[in-house]
C-alpha cells in the first residue's frame, strides 16, 4: 500500500469518495473545493476535499441547496485543515434549520395518507378535518403537513 500524501489526483478524490470525477469538477466550477495545478496542468486536492465532498453529498442528499453549502464552506479556513470546531461552527448554524426539516419530514411520513389541507378536499376525512376547505383562509399550500417554510 502506497504512503499517505498530503495531495491527491481527482481520480484518488473521485474513487475515495464515491463522486463522479465530473462531479469533482462541476464542485470546483461552484467554488465548493479547490484545487491547485501542476506544471502539467493536473489537478491536485488538499486530503481535507473528502470531507468537504462528503459534506456537500450529504448537505445535497438532505435537501439543502448548493449556494447554502458553498456559504457553509466559504467560513471553513483556506490557509489549514478544518479542524473539529470549524466544522462545529458549521453544524451549529444548521442546526435549527436542520431540526426543522427533520420535523417536517417526520410529519410528513406520519400525516400524508390524512387530509393535509392542500384544499382537494378528496379524502373523506378531509371533511372532518378540513370541512368547506376552511384552511384555504390561512393561504395556499397543505397547511396540515407545513411546520414552516425552511430557510434556503
């Protein structure tokens, strides 16, 4: 097994951490990672790319919007590793944003086969818990699924 370096190829960044290495470039495009280049125009990655990589898959897998991410990332510092309070303070600031969404999406599971108060008013139960589309009155959208509307 080779030594650990401290740069990697896209290709090592691509295969460790399961990212299409087009992906890897779409990121860079973005201004998620960087990279620096070699006298032979290679693409070289700081070993702390994975964790920014596995942090924009699972940011991306949980809804949060790509200008959300590259705002968390903007804070880490360019100069060093991340160390475990940047990324502290990262997670700090979604947290309640977090909370959020993971209250909405637990409503969701549990209430979505019920009238959600979308106004279709095509379950009978809508009648009972929605009679004449009363919610309407509150706005558009289900108000019974709709904790509030997260920040993106």
């Amino acid at each position: 097994m080779a030594p650990l370096t401290k740069e990697l190829t896209v290709g090592q960044v691509a295969e460790r951490s399961g990212v299409a290495v087009s992906a890897l470039h779409f990121y860079e495009r973005q201004g998620l990672i960087r990279s620096r280049r070699t006298a032979g125009n290679q693409r070289r990655y700081q070993r702390d790319t994975l964790r920014r990589v596995a942090f924009i898959r699972i940011s991306q897998r949980v809804g949060i919007p790509l200008a959300r991410i590259r705002q968390a990332l903007d804070q880490l510092p360019d100069n060093r590793t991340p160390t475990r309070q940047d990324w502290a303070a990262v997670s700090a600031q979604w947290r309640d944003e977090l909370d959020t969404r993971i209250e909405q999406l637990t409503r969701l599971r549990d209430d979505l086969t019920d009238c959600i108060g979308c106004g279709c008013l095509s379950l009978n139960s809508c009648n009972l818990s929605n009679p004449d589309d009363e919610l309407a009155t509150a706005g558009p959208g289900p108000h019974r699924l709709m904790v509030q509307d997260p920040p993106l």
